[in-house]
C-alpha cells in the first residue's frame, strides 16, 4: 500500500478553515437560492449563471460549455504551475421529484427538487474556487485547479460525457468529487478504495405474437407467460455466468403486458436496469444478456426485440487518490471524521472522468445527529447546511495536498 500523503503544514489547514468561516454565510443564502430555483438537467441556465457571476466577481475567468455547465481554472501558467492540475467536480441539475421539505426555500418550481444534494455539491466546489484563488493570490497554492461544474448527472447519456467531449479534463491529473450521503452524521465523510458505486445499465424486452383468447394459449404465443419467464429467468442467468462477486444486479421496474382477463395480449415488454459493481463483469453482461434472452423465449413462439442501452461504468476510486482525500478530511476536520463507507448499487456518472484519470468520490454526511435518515431522490429530504462548508475545507485541502504530492502523470496530463 502506498502510504497517505502526510499534511506537512497545519498551518495551510488552519487558513482554509479561516476562509471558509468568512465565506460560509454567503455560500449557505447561494445554496438556499439554488435550491429555491433547482433546473432539470440540461437546462441549468439559471444555476450557470448564478456560479459564473459568483467566479467573475472574485476575479476568475469561467469557460461555458456548450448548453449549460462551465469550467474555472485556478492558478496561471505564468508561475509555472500551468503542467500540473488538479480536478474539483460538482454537479448542477435536479430531480423531476416534488419538495415536500416545508422548508422556507423549497422549491418555486412545481415538480422540480434538488433532492440529490446536487445543490450542495454545486456551492462546495464553488466555495473551494474561492478559497482557492484567496490562496493563489497569496502564492500558496502548489499546483492549478480546475473546478467543473458538470451538468446533468441525472440523466444517460450524462453531462460527464459531454463534459470531457468538451476538454474539462485536459491538462487534469487528478479529479475529486463529494455526494451527500443523508444516511452518516454531518461532520462525518465516507471513503472506500475501488469500486464505491455501479454501472448502471437499462434492459428492454419487447415481445409480441398474434394475440387471441386466454382459452387457447396453443393457437398464439402467449406474451404475459413469456414475460413472466424472462422476468425470473434472467436474473438467475446472470447469477450464472458472471463472477458474483462482482455485485450484478438485475431489477425490473416496469412490465406492461394486456388489459383483460380473458384476451392474450399481442404484445408487452419489460423494462429494468442492470447493476454491477466491477467492470469487467460490466463489459460482458451486455453479451450474456443478448446470447440469454433468445434461448429463453425461444419455445414460446414470439417475435423478440431485445433493447440494451449501456450507462455508466462503476466508480472506481484510486487507492493514492483516497489516501489523499482522506488526509485531507482528517487535516481539516477531524481524526475521527473518515469512516469506510458501503458499496452502492447506485449510479454516478463521476465513474466517467475516473477512466480517463485517477481520483475519487467521497460521500458528505449531511445527516442532523439524531435526526431523521433519508434515502436520497426523496421529495421530502432535509441536508444539514453545515455541510457545505465542511465540503469546502475538504475540497480546498484536498487540491493543496494533490498539488503537493507526486505528479501522477496519465493521458491527460502533460508529461
């Protein structure tokens, strides 16, 4: 194992948490804004716009991408700093989720929630940037940043995707990322080595035949049993043929077959999504699925349209980069504030950047001591704001630290 960088100046820990004590107030009445006024994804104009007048007014020179999103470097290339960059991600869009907070800044939007945190993730970047660039001016910053303020998460195809298209991570050689997690204690952060979240993958199964009377089964092909075949059968295929250590998960969340009891239906489909936690077995559940799902429903007599739409890759956090982050948690907030976090099902589209460089994703506790625990993508969820600017000490660390440590030179990183 490598070793975890040591944080060599405490003194740089206690500056950031100075900033971040000024900036604090301002940056919880923006995340209260944000979280007022949440855009779905790709239609974050607002949200841009609010970060880059936010980075203009410090000084700094933000880069809109194309549609929504934006990007700010920190650090110039005339110091001699411009061959090395750190990545700080943070995600801008919300969820078609209803707020029944009964917060005084739910909401203004019928239907539309930052039910993710997302809002959150936005401010904590955006705090780092400032605090960033407070140290920068003052020449204690050892290496540039970049901070990306990613749109779309929440929808496949990502904004991650589109991001890199656009160049966010050249010249990058590390990436970070935080996500709230309402289930740990504020004050308190997850981190894991290797795989924390899954693919995320979307099976359909389309079948259909003549149709006819639910008395007469032999004479059509009989859709809704068919449907119930593939439904169990599956499943346990993939149990099958896939390593199960690789976490593979297959959970339908949809069937629609018939309307009566006494008609077979021509037609129905089944819908669901297709987890995994490693990625080799993700790049070949693609394959069992097609080779599977014909030899299912051959004996049935149907006509079958199979539909298998590729996600997002696991997130994969690397060993270095979690030691750093995790240094940096432990600099800024506490000895005790790092706990090894579980592996989740779910998906992020953070996975992206960390195939194309090393870093990682910690989860944020944004859970009130003794209060409620919710899931996240709940309309009435409720984050502790004093983790925003926990977020920003640790995101500012993290990018000091990075940038003092070992250049981890990669396809995006300048040689």
């Amino acid at each position: 194992m490598r070793p975890a960088p040591a944080p060599a100046d405490s003194a740089i820990a206690r500056r950031i948490t100075a900033l971040v004590s000024e900036l604090e107030p301002e940056l919880v009445t923006l995340r209260r804004q944000l979280h007022a006024h949440p855009e779905l994804a790709r239609m974050e104009h607002r949200t841009t716009d609010v970060v880059a007048d936010r980075l203009r007014a410090a000084g700094l020179e933000p880069r809109l991408l194309e549609g929504t999103g934006l990007y700010v470097n920190i650090g110039a290339d005339p110091r001699g700093r411009g061959r090395r960059r750190i990545g700080l991600r943070g995600d801008l869009d919300a969820l078609p989720v209803p707020e029944r907070s009964g917060l005084h800044f739910a909401s203004q939007r019928d239907g539309v929630a930052h039910a993710c945190g997302h809002d959150i993730h936005t401010t904590a970047v955006l705090g780092a940037a400032l605090v960033l660039k407070k140290l920068d001016d003052a020449g204690e910053l050892p290496a540039g940043v970049r901070c990306i303020f990613q749109p779309a998460e929440e929808v496949q195809p990502g904004g991650a995707e589109t991001s890199i298209e656009q160049g966010v991570l050249d010249g990058v050689e590390q990436i970070y990322a935080l996500h709230c997690d309402p289930k740990v204690d504020v004050g308190s952060l997850g981190s894991r080595i290797g795989p924390i979240t899954a693919a995320s993958d979307t099976v359909t199964i389309t079948v259909s035949a003549e149709g006819g009377h639910t008395s007469r089964p032999h004479l059509t092909g009989d859709v809704v049993f068919a449907l119930g075949q593939v439904i169990t059968a599956l499943p346990s295929v993939l149990g099958r043929r896939l390593d199960p250590r690789a976490g593979v998960n297959l959970t339908w969340g949809a069937v629609h077959a018939g309307r009566v009891a006494n008609a077979i239906p021509a037609s129905g489909s089944v819908t669901g999504t297709l987890r995994c936690l490693d990625g080799r077995a993700w790049q070949r559940a693609a394959k069992v699925v097609q080779e599977s799902v014909p030899q299912i429903l051959a004996p049935y007599g149907l006509d079958v349209d199979l539909s298998y739409v590729r996600g997002i890759p696991p997130v994969v956090n690397e060993e270095r980069s979690v030691r750093t982050i995790d240094a940096a948690v432990k600099d800024v907030i506490g000895p005790d504030a790092v706990i090894l976090t579980e592996q989740s099902l779910g998906g992020e589209d953070f996975a992206w950047y960390l195939t194309k460089v090393p870093g990682a994703l910690v989860r944020l506790g944004t859970r009130t001591p003794g209060g409620i625990s919710y899931d996240l993508h709940r309309g009435d969820i409720v984050f502790d704001e004093r983790a925003i600017g926990i977020g920003v000490r640790v995101l500012a660390r993290t990018a000091v630290l990075a940038g003092e440590g070992p250049h981890t030179p990669g396809p995006n990183a300048p040689a």
